[in-house]
C-alpha cells in the first residue's frame, strides 16, 4: 500500500517504493498495488488497486478518507500480508485496516528515516509504541540505525524486524560512454565539473557546497557545478537564496541550475565529483536514493558522515567521506578528487559493485522473497 504510484513528483520514497514493488514482481511475488492518487492522474495499470485523494493530499482528513476507502477494498480480498510503504501515512492506515483483515493476514509497516515518523518527540514515539505493539506484525526498514532504533525503543521483538532496503535499477543506473557529449547536450562546458543532485533545501547541504565551491574555483582551473533539482514549490524559497548567494559570490558563470531532469543517470556520468554534502540524515528516505543512483552509475561520490552514509560508503573503499557542515573538509575533498579523478577512478567501479552486491534489484527481490517467506512461516 502506498502514495502517488503514478506521480509526477519523483521524491526519493516514492521512487523507492516502486523500485521494491517492481523487484518483488520480478522474483515471482503475487504483489497487487492499493495506492492513493490525486484526482486527474491517469491509470494505466495491471494488478493495481487506485483510490483518489479527495484534496490532493494537502489536509490530514484526506488521509481518514482514503484509510477507509483502502479498509474497504482491502477487506474483499484474502490477503497472506499487507505492506505499508514509507510514503503512506503508516499509523491512520494501519489502524483503519488491521480490524477489516483476517486474523492471519500479516501487516508489515516500511520505515525510511529515524525523522520519519519524528521518532525523538514524545508524541511520535507513543504513536510508534502503540503502532508496533498493537497493530503491526512486524517492521521492515531501510538501513542498520533504525534496526537498532527499533529493538532499543519499541519493545517489539527481534524476530519481528528486518532491514529491507531499496533497490536500485542498476540497468539504468550505470556508466555511460561520451562524457563530452553529455556535457554538451546538457549546457555545460567546464573541464572540471561537479555535480549536485536533489531538492535544493538546507538539509541536502546545497549551501555549505556553495560556499565550498567558491573556494575550489582558487584552486581548480576551468569548473563548474552543476546542480540539478526537480524545483518542486517548496524549493522556490531556497532557489532564491541560492541565486543571491551565487551573485555575492561572483559565481555566475562557474553555476549551472538545471530544469529538472528525467534521465538523472546522465547528470551522474557528465561529473567528475558528485557530492552530498548532507547535514543531517534525510527526513525522508536514509540511505538518500540519489546517493545509491550515482554510485550505480559508477560515479566518484563524495558524501557527509550522516545518517546511513557511512553503511554505504567507506572511506577510500568506494568513496570520499567528510565532516557535515564543513566548508574545508569539503572544498579539500572536492579539489583532491578533480585534480586525481584518474587515480580516484576505482573508487566508482567499487561503488557499482557495492550497489550492484547489495541493492540490485534481483539481490533485494530475493531478500523480500526470504523475508516474506520467513514472515508467513511465524506463528
């Protein structure tokens, strides 16, 4: 069960929850969609249940609606497990839910992000204790911290938690021939160029890299950033601010801000240098999706100790990690890889190995089949 199945909006989560739907179906799991959608959106697809949202989503009351509706639907069916994906608002669903199913179906609720519910305020941690303790079976999340969180914090017992992450389509996600041409396809013209990929907000970091890549252009001859956003409305503020502290900087012709891109794969093989210079883990999916993309594409990563990063990336194994929120330690992490990207070159063939050994679609379909499988066997 999730959101916007069919959406425009490619978030990180959403993408993910379809990436897990497609690898569940592709190693034979009988896996049917309930999802809401917003009203308009067109429905083109098999084995998929669609109920619309009354007010797209923007008041809280939409989700009891759609609950019951998702209650109604749910119950007409003999289901072996019901899985609640991270973009569903897992608490109000699972309550409306859990009373229309059988006694032996199983729920199992998805969890992205320890900020996802906001698990470290008072009210979120009872909603998370009574959600665990009364209504779920079991939990499924996205890297080892929340699995820690969870046998620390919740009282549900181990059994009853697996790490499940997401996995990546390592088909798209891969190195591409003609840098040269992807650069110029996509406007840019810089010998040296460093990329940045998501919503432009403060938590990405976007603003700690610009004051970093002022101080990289002393030291590095012909670059630029390249900073590529889907410009979702809630960004407009901090593009604003972005495009302000780019003049004080005198950075105009050294910043390229893309529109937004569907084929990101070739933003990951037009760099040098990707970075995510994050400052706290992402509040809405930990690994970062675009994190696990560029190093499928075979790309240089650099990335800020944060979160699940450090799972993921180690050190000079697959990648540079730095200190958040350091300027310095990001400029001087920036400039090593440009000016050694031939050296640094094995680094992004052990990130496609790290991404393809552990989040491949085959690999992470076979570890949701197991699951699953170990799932239904529990009494």
């Amino acid at each position: 069960m999730m959101k916007r199945y069919l959406s425009e909006f490619f978030e990180g989560y959403t993408i993910g929850s379809k990436n897990l739907i497609k690898a569940a179906r592709l190693i034979g799991v009988n896996a049917t969609v309930f999802s809401a959608e917003p009203r308009g959106c067109h429905v083109e697809e098999p084995a998929t249940y669609f109920f619309r949202t009354l007010f797209a989503e923007k008041f809280h009351v939409d989700n009891l609606i759609t609950a019951s509706y998702a209650s109604f639907l749910s119950s007409l069916h003999n289901y072996d497990i019901v899985h609640f994906l991270p973009n569903l608002a897992g608490d109000i669903y699972a309550l409306f839910i859990r009373p229309k199913l059988r006694k032996e179906t199983k729920t199992i609720a998805h969890f992205s992000h320890p900020y996802h519910p906001y698990i470290y305020s008072p009210l979120s941690q009872f909603r998370l204790s009574f959600l665990c303790k009364k209504v779920l079976d079991y939990i499924l999340c996205t890297n080892d911290f929340l699995v820690k969180y969870f046998r620390e914090n919740t009282g549900i017992q181990e059994s009853r938690i697996f790490c499940m992450p997401f996995p990546i389509d390592t088909d798209k996600y891969k190195p591409l021939p003609q840098k040269e041409k992807l650069r110029e396809k996509h406007g840019v013209s810089g010998e040296n160029v460093i990329a940045f990929v998501g919503q432009i907000e403060p938590v990405r970091g976007v603003f700690v890299l610009l004051r970093a890549f002022h101080k990289v252009v002393k030291h590095v001859d012909n670059v630029q950033l390249v900073i590529s956003s889907p410009r979702q409305q809630y960004e407009r503020p901090y593009i604003l601010a972005l495009q302000k502290i780019v003049r004080e900087l005198k950075l105009e012709d050294k910043v390229v801000l893309l529109p937004p891109q569907r084929r990101l794969e070739e933003i990951y093989n037009l760099a040098d240098v990707v970075v995510f210079p994050y400052t706290q883990p992402y509040y809405h999916m930990d690994p970062p999706l675009t994190l696990l993309e560029a190093m499928a594409s075979g790309a240089l990563v650099i990335a800020s100790t944060v979160g699940a990063v450090p799972e993921l990336v180690v050190n000079g194994k697959n990648g540079k990690l730095v200190k958040p929120r350091s300027v310095e330690a990001l400029a001087e992490a920036i400039v090593d890889g440009v000016k050694n990207a031939d050296d640094y070159r094995f680094l992004g063939i052990k990130a496609r190995e790290t991404i393809i050994s552990r989040f491949s679609m085959n690999r992470v379909g076979s570890v949701l089949d197991r699951i699953y499988t170990e799932i239904l066997e529990q009494k």
